[in-house]
C-alpha cells in the first residue's frame, strides 16, 4: 500500500475472530489489549511474553504458542500483527499474511500495513478514533489526550438515551427526515451540559416536548435516570 494512498475508515466486529500477535514484547502487549477489549480471540507467537502476557495466557484470556514464528501461526487468521524486534521475522510475518489473504499491521514499517490501528477514546457505546495513517502515533496520542478531557461520561450517556429512543422510533411509521429532524432538534438544545450536570427537569422536558407526542416517555427516562445515578 503506498504511504499516500487513502485510507478507509471502518469499525471491525471482532467477536471470536481470531487475531494472531507475532511478539512478545510491550507493542505486542498493547495490541493484545486493544483485541481482547474488542472480543477478538487472540493467538499470541514469540518464545518470550511480558508479565502481563504471560498473566494473560496463564488466565486462559490469549492462546500463546511458545516458539519461533512459523507461516502456518496465522492459517485462518482474520487479522494478523507484527510486532517483533526483528526485521527478518517482520518480513516473514508479512509475506505469510499477504500469502494467506490476512489483513496484516506491521508495526515497523507502516506503509507496507493492509491497515493502521488509531488511538482509541471509548465512552460506553460512544467511540473515537484518531488516525495520522500510521505516519505519527504520537500526535494521534496527542490528540486522544485532548479529547479524553473534552469528552466526558455524559456524551455516553447522551449516546444511550438517543439509542433508545431510536429504537422506539424506529417501529413507528415515520419517514427518515422526520426522525432526523426530531434528533437535530434535540441536539441543538444543551442536553449535554444538562445531563452532564445533572439537570434532569431540564432532560426531561425536552424530550417530553419533542417525542412525548409519539412515545411514552416518562419510563424510558426513569430508566436512564436510575441507570445514570442508580
């Protein structure tokens, strides 16, 4: 892939997929983190593991194979990361991803990756990345930072009380702009900073205003209350 090349943005499902790690070391150990947070099930190549890896494989969370790389360590493998010391082994590792259709991270050499893993903020259901195209982790690191102290708690509790209205909506007959609409108008209001601080006769009003016509409101948002501040 040519460092100039567009990338795609996508967000993979990785339940019981299987991703294979070839390394050991501190790198192979963050990119084992973010697979097991995103249910992925994870292999895990290379003769020695950190502590926490070895934890890991003790507690049965990663499967780890004790050896030397080898290409059939990423037969049927959804998607493959390399993460060694070794140049030779680095290659390896990619020839036999590439050789095998397996979507393969190279973390030495980032315009050879089929994909780059971005910094990641999670809040609840709420998730934001941030890419440089593999070109500068530490300005996507940088701007995580940023965002981690700008988004707060409230923006996954704003997410869950759109979601469920949503899902209510979405068994009434009303046409994609009119929920859209609805939505916009909801948005606009201050309905962060309200839930943020704690300001529910004000949540509440609002969405009593805008959906009460269309849904029994008063329940779904008892039930976001108590589950914000049970």
């Amino acid at each position: 892939m040519s460092a100039q090349a567009a990338l795609y943005p996508v967000n993979l499902d990785l339940r019981d997929r299987l991703c294979v790690v070839i390394g050991g070391g501190v790198v192979a150990e963050r990119k084992v983190a973010g697979l097991l947070a995103a249910g992925a099930t994870v292999r895990v190549v290379s003769p020695e593991l950190t502590t926490r890896l070895q934890q890991l494989a003790k507690n049965g969370r990663i499967t780890w194979l004790a050896q030397a790389f080898a290409p059939e360590d990423v037969a049927e493998a959804f998607l493959v990361f390399a993460a060694t010391s070794s140049a030779e082994v680095q290659q390896a590792v990619h020839s036999a991803a590439r050789q095998m259709d397996c979507l393969v991270n190279r973390a030495d050499a980032p315009d050879l990756c089929d994909f780059h893993v971005p910094a990641v903020l999670r809040r609840g259901d709420l998730l934001l990345t941030v890419s440089t195209s593999g070109t500068s982790p530490a300005l996507a690191a940088a701007l995580k930072t940023r965002l981690e102290q700008e988004i707060g708690d409230e923006y996954a509790a704003t997410a869950r009380l759109l979601a469920v209205l949503r899902a209510r909506l979405l068994e009434l007959p009303l046409s994609g702009s009119e929920k859209k609409m609805l939505f916009q108008k909801l948005l606009d209001s201050d309905i962060v900073q309200w839930i943020r601080d704690d300001r529910r006769e004000l949540v509440n009003a609002h969405v009593q205003e805008l959906f009460g016509h269309l849904l029994p409101v008063g329940h779904l948002l008892d039930a976001f209350w108590t589950d914000r501040n049970p």
